[in-house]
C-alpha cells in the first residue's frame, strides 16, 4: 500500500513497519493530510521489510526507501532483528530509522542488545495524536536534510 502527499519540496519514500492495519491506515491517512509529499510503502511483519529494503520479490521494482518507521514487535523477524541488519550493512545503515515504541521500556529493550536507531518515536494511542506525530517525523526528515546539505 502507498499513498502519495502534496507538498512541494523534496520527494521521501517511507517505508512503515507496522503489524496493525488500523495503525497503518491511520499513519496513512496523517501523511497524506499533512500533504508532505511522500510515498508511504507499508508492509507488516519483518520478513517484508527486509525484502524491501533489499529490493527482493515482489518489492525488486520498488525504490529504497529514504526513512524507515519500525514497530520493534512484528510476526516472523522481530523489529530488533530488522535494525540490527539495517545497522550491519554498509550501504543500509545509511538509511534513517525512527522506532515506534509504545513506552521507554522499547528503547531500553532495543539498546539492551547493543543496538542504536537513528531515532525513537513513542507511537501516538489515540487517532488526533498521529497528526502531531507525523509533524515529528516531517521536523525530523527536514532536520536530516538540512544537516546532510551542510
């Protein structure tokens, strides 16, 4: 599932690691009103988001995604086995990751196994919240851009 913003300024393909469909529709919805322009990709358990990440299966025509947003608990690989791989590949580590924990005890977790994401998010509970979180994440990407363009 993709959904396009309107924003003008630079294209961000986003891909969303996310288990829950309602949660998915609604970070859907928040980035295509916020009219960022954007491609959100979702995909909903570990074993996707490496294949897209990797360009694999029936992702190989998509393009790398420039951010990722990762639930750390997925079926299959678990969101800590996906940024370690992110992490320990040359050319992904480059990509940003922003882990979408429900309480401090998820970055705890995640940094208990050696492990750093570029960022860590708590995920919004209620629906009039994501509109603020996806203001975070678009604050966020701009930040990441203007410190590369430096």
């Amino acid at each position: 599932m993709s959904t396009e913003g309107e924003r003008t300024g630079e294209q961000i393909d986003i891909l969303l690691v996310e288990p829950n469909p309602g949660d998915s529709r609604l970070f859907a919805e928040q980035f295509r009103d916020a009219k960022l322009l954007n491609t959100i990709h979702i995909v909903s358990d570990g074993d996707s988001a490496l294949d897209f990440v990797h360009q694999r299966n029936e992702y190989a025509d998509e393009s790398c995604p420039d951010i990722v947003l990762l639930e750390p608990q997925l079926p299959g690989k678990s969101g800590i086995d996906i940024l370690s791989e992110l992490k320990n590949d040359p050319v992904l580590a480059e990509i940003p990751v922003i882990v979408l924990t429900s309480s401090d005890a998820g970055e705890k977790i995640i940094r208990s196994h050696g492990l750093e994401a570029d960022t860590y998010m708590q995920k919004p509970v209620e629906p009039e919240d994501f509109v603020e979180f996806v203001r975070s994440i678009e604050e966020f990407w701009f930040a990441i851009v203007q410190t590369s363009s430096q």
